[in-house]
C-alpha cells in the first residue's frame, strides 16, 4: 500500500480541519471569548496574526515589496491553510507507518500542534507574544480550536482514505471480495 495515499488524505484533512479551526475561532470569538486583534492606537504597532507576518515576510522576499493592506486577510489565509494542509500531510504520512499516533480520535495531535506551533514556535520565531503574556482566556480558545484541528484533521484522514482507497474507485463489478 503507497504512503501517498494516506499523506494525500492528511491534506485534504489538514485543509479541512484548518477551516473548521477558523469557522470555531470566529464563532467563539465574536460571543466575546477570544477578542480579535484590537486596532493600533497612533504611535503604537499594531498587533497581527502570525500568519500575516509569515505572509509579510513572502512577498518581501519574493517581489521586495511590502505585502498590500487589502491582501492582508487573503495571504494570512493562505499561509493558515497552507500550513494546517502541510502539517496535515505529515500527519497523515506518520499514521501510515505508526498507527498509534491516530489514538485518540486526533486530540492528542491537535495539543501537539497547539504546543509546537502555538506555545513554542510563533514565540521563538517572533511571530506572536508567548502565551504567558496574553489572556488565560485566549489561550483557552487557542487550545480549543487546535483540539478542534486535531480531531477534525483524524476524522476527514479517514474518510479521505477509504475515498483513495483502489475499491473506492473501481466499479462494483471490480472490486475483490474478501
């Protein structure tokens, strides 16, 4: 059985789950759990998403541009897409070869990615304040929406799976019957 199938449907998982991770964000946030970026006052930086600086940090390196302020929205989706997409391939390229990193219905995966990326690399990257310094209650929701990736990234894994999956797409006729 190819790996490629099952780094192909942790794609289309990681794609999905970065969507629902952002649907659950925005739900939450706008009942007043997880304020979005407040706008900056005159004289002060303004606070933006990690994903715009990664896309900042893209276009000034590919056109030696700054990124446009109404693309702004656009590339920070892009870059979150790209990279729930990209993780997600690893993920599902891992759970090919290790089987056990699925337990858990993908929860265990999401608080992964929540540490790695969330506690541990934006900060280190200087991309993002370290957790301490922000809201018990924003962190609550961040850990909430990467559980929510996590498990959503595992459950559309499997489904994408046995869509690739070589019975899937032969006629009835074709198949094998065990």
């Amino acid at each position: 059985m190819s790996i490629w199938r099952d780094v192909v449907a942790g794609v289309v998982g990681g794609a999905v789950a970065a969507g629902s991770m952002s649907l659950v964000h925005g739900i939450v946030a706008t009942k007043g759990a997880g304020a979005p970026p407040q706008p900056a006052l005159p004289g002060q930086p303004r606070q933006e998403d990690a994903t715009v600086k990664v896309a900042e940090g893209i276009v000034g390196r590919l056109v030696h541009r700054p990124l446009p302020e109404a693309a702004r929205p656009l590339a920070g989706n892009l870059v979150h897409y790209a990279f729930g997409a990209s993780v997600g391939a690893l993920y599902g390229g891992v759970a090919a070869v290790a089987p056990r990193v699925t337990t858990g219905v993908g929860l265990p995966f999401g608080a992964a990615v929540w540490l790695g990326a969330h506690v541990i690399a934006t900060p280190a990257l200087g991309l993002a304040e370290p957790p301490s310094s922000r809201p018990r209650k924003e962190e609550g929701l961040e850990l909430v929406t990467h559980l929510v990736y996590g498990m959503v990234t595992e459950l559309t894994r499997r489904l994408a799976r046995r869509a690739l999956s070589p019975s899937a797409i032969l006629e009835p006729s074709q198949r094998r019957t065990p």
